[in-house]
C-alpha cells in the first residue's frame, strides 16, 4: 500500500468557515461544476452600515428619537431552495456498460437529478452536463424523461433485441418523491410485466412497495430482485446523510412487506464511511436478514470529481470535530486519494482497512447465511412489445396494451411551458398530420399525451 503523507491537512476547508447546513438538503451550497467559466459571489458593498439593506434604511421616517427597524436581511437569510421538475423528451433510455464490477450491463433512469440529497452520492458530477451545479441544483432542479415508457418500448422492440436484466435506479433513485406523480417508474414495470422482461431494482425508498402487485406477478416468473440500499439505522444520522430518503425502519419495513409477497430482496449497505456509519456494518445486516433479505453486498464511499468538495462540506458542517479523520481515512482506502476511479478497487478499497472491511462483512454475512443461494433471473420469457410504430400499441387501453404515462398537471416542459395537463385515464387521439416513425411521429404523440407543448 502506498504511504499516505499526513502532514499536511486532508482538505482545503475549514469546519469554521463550513456553510451553515439547510434542513431538508443533503448539500449545503451549490458548488462551482468543471464545465463553469464564471463566479458570482454575493459581496457587501458598503453601502449599508448597518448590514441592513439599503431600502429598509432610507425608508426610516423622520422622528425623534430615530429608530432602525430590525427586519430580517434576505442577503443573510436565504430562502429555502424548492424542487422543480422540468420535463424532457428523451431520444434513447437504455445506456449500456462494460465495467467488470457492476453487475448489470443494461440501466435505464428515468429521472436525472435526485430529491432524496444523499451528500455522498457519485452520480451528482452528471448534473454538470446540464449547467447545473452537482451542489444544490442536483436534488433541487430535477429533470423527468416524461418520455421513458415509449422510449423504453421502442428500444426492447428493435429487431435483434437481446433481453437482459435492466437495471432500473442505476444512477438516480427510480423510487425519489417525485415518483409519486410522474409513475414513470410504475410504467417501466407494467411493461416489463407484459413483454415478461427481466428487471432489477436498486433504491432507498420505502415507495417500491407501491408497487407490489406488479413486483409480485414478476416475481412469480422469476423476473425481478428488488436491491434495498440501507446506510445507517440512526434516523438522526439518516436526516443529514440522506435527508429525504425513507427513514431507515421504514426500508426494513419495505423488505419485509416485499419479501412476504414473494419478491427476493437484496440489502446494499452502501456507501460505507470511516468513522460515520462503517461500525453499523453487523448491525444492518442484521436487521435486514431479520426483515426477510436474502443477498447482501456493500460498498466503499466514492468521491469523484466535485463530489469531493460537497462531502467535505458536509463533514464540516455536521461532524467538525472528525472531519480530518475522516478523510485521511479516505485517503488510506484509496491508495493515498480521494477517489480511485479503476476497475476492481473503487468499489471496496485497497489496503488494510479495505481488508478489514471484507473480513467483517463475510464474517457477518456467513453467520447471518446470506449469498448462500443467487437468484438467477429468467430471459427466456421475453415477447417483443407490439410494435412501436401500431397504433394499436400506441394508443389502446386495452387488456394487454401498455398505458400511456402522463405527466403532473402543473409540469413544465424543458421550454418552460405548461404541460396540458391531461385528465387521468383519457385516450389521446392520434393526429393525421404526423409522420409514419419519424421525430414528427414521436412529437405528435407526446402532444396527444400531453406531455410535451407545441411551442417545443
């Protein structure tokens, strides 16, 4: 293992001059993204002494003796950032990998941005091809493919479709608040149900049990292995960590409504952090086996590109007084860095620590006797979708055919215009100024489905 130089502090920051924590977020500011030119600081100009903005000075009326109103600066009380949902039309669903340490090669996501504001999770740099900041902008500004239904159908329609387990949650949290509203996710499974696809499920949300007549019906066909990820069992550390997240009794509630159905259950205890929740190990596995989960796995705290500065943040905001341990303990399961982004280590570490880890985890999962038995999920029931381009599959309610997936009334479109808001149930009607399959054809349909306006 390569020598670690701690002579030097791990990181730039300052539990001092830490910004102060928002409840209800994971981040506590909107960091500055790698593909960002400019700054914008918000600085005193002097122009009121008092701290009190300047308006709220000149506005004093003339009288003895002079009183200055004590009214609340916005400057140093910021409002609480809400969450918008902007819509999007997506052109392809899948994505595809290669990496020999997930274990999965085909993902589907159907929201970019997460609400649940875990601080530590690795996807957050991938807001930054958006503009936005992996920060703040990340749980607060998300993005809906309002289109990831009939995408997905075209993809698994395409001659020479070879079916595999698609992972669904790979990236951002399939099951996060917004789910609730846009059922994008519910879609995705009711099509995976009729084509008899098989599917895997990664997420912290109590909510999959919304779906558990479906995750049921697939399960009876060997189709589906519902993953639960559980990082800590302190609610007190869950609000911080992960703050609008499922609480973590209500996780094991999940497994255990889940696994009684008949659907397998995994628990991911992930990711694991020195000196926050790495001694909760047994304790998690534990509970999880007692919940009904049969396989388990784990993984070591990631911090790719500005991840690394978010997390420090957070550890100076929350946990000042084990900031710098924490991160040199990083560094020492990293070969000396913050991050090791190489195949085969970045998911459990290197080093004694890492080995360490392991020990533990196959001493409790042995005793607890988990991974004895892998579920092997089935491909060969696979039935192509009615074609994408029928009308028939497109648009009828009938028994057997896919449900067009509407959006919120009062969503926006990526232009910023109103959705149309389609009543629930309705039946869109198919244009006869559309195109045969072209981009002119999935517009129209988008339209008639109210979800997308006619001024995209």
């Amino acid at each position: 293992m390569a020598r670690t130089d701690h002579s030097f502090p791990a990181g730039s920051g300052s539990p001092a001059a830490a910004p102060a924590a928002l409840r209800g977020r994971g981040a506590v500011t909107n960091v500055r993204h790698r593909f960002q030119r400019d700054d914008r600081v918000q600085v005193d100009d002097g122009w009121s002494a008092s701290g009190l903005p300047a308006d709220f000075v000149d506005a004093v009326p003339d009288i003895s003796p002079k009183v200055i109103p004590i009214l609340p600066d916005a400057r140093l009380a910021p409002a609480a950032p809400k969450t918008t949902v902007t819509a999007e039309e997506a052109r392809k669903i899948l994505s595809r990998n290669d990496s020999p340490d997930i274990p999965f090669d085909v993902a589907v996501n159907p929201y970019r941005g997460c609400e649940h504001g875990c601080v530590y999770c690795y996807a957050r740099p991938t807001h930054s091809y958006l503009g936005y900041s992996p920060g703040l902008d990340f749980e607060t500004r998300l993005v809906a493919k309002a289109n990831a239904v009939e995408a997905l159908r075209a993809e698994i329609s395409r001659p020479g479709y070879k079916p595999s387990p698609i992972n669904i949650g790979s990236a951002t949290d399939a099951y996060q608040p917004i789910e609730r509203d846009w059922r994008l996710t519910r879609g995705m499974l009711e099509l995976m149900l009729e084509t008899r696809h098989p599917v895997t499920i990664v997420t912290k949300n109590a909510l999959v049990a919304r779906d558990l007549d479906l995750l049921a019906a697939l399960a009876e066909q060997k189709l589906v292995v519902v993953y639960m990820s559980i990082t800590t069992l302190d609610a007190g550390m869950a609000r911080t960590l992960e703050p609008r997240a499922a609480a973590p009794w209500r996780r094991l509630e999940a497994v255990s409504n889940l696994t009684a159905a008949g659907v397998p259950v995994g628990v991911l205890v992930a990711p694991v952090i020195p000196f926050i929740n790495d001694d909760a190990m047994e304790h998690i596995l534990q509970e999880s086996k007692a919940a009904g989960a049969h396989y388990a796995s784990y993984t070591v705290i990631r911090l790719p590109w500005e991840v690394k500065t978010l997390f420090e943040d957070w550890l100076n905001a929350h946990y000042p007084d084990r900031a710098q341990r924490v991160l040199h303990r990083i560094e020492d399961l990293r070969n000396g860095r913050r991050n090791d982004p190489n195949f085969g280590s970045r998911m459990r570490g290197t080093g004694i620590w890492a080995d360490l880890l392991r020990q533990r985890f196959a001493v409790a999962t042995r005793k607890l006797g988990l991974n004895r038995h892998r579920l092997a999920l089935d491909a060969d029931r696979f039935q192509p979708p009615l074609a994408a381009g029928g009308a028939g599959a497109l648009f009828s309610t009938a028994a057997g055919a896919a449900p067009v997936s509407l959006s919120p009334v009062g969503a926006k479109a990526s232009s910023g215009v109103p959705f149309s808001g389609t009543p629930s149930g309705a039946t869109p009607s198919r244009s006869p100024a559309a195109g045969a399959f072209g981009r002119g054809e999935r517009q129209w349909r988008a339209v008639a489905a109210g979800q997308l306006s006619l001024f995209d």
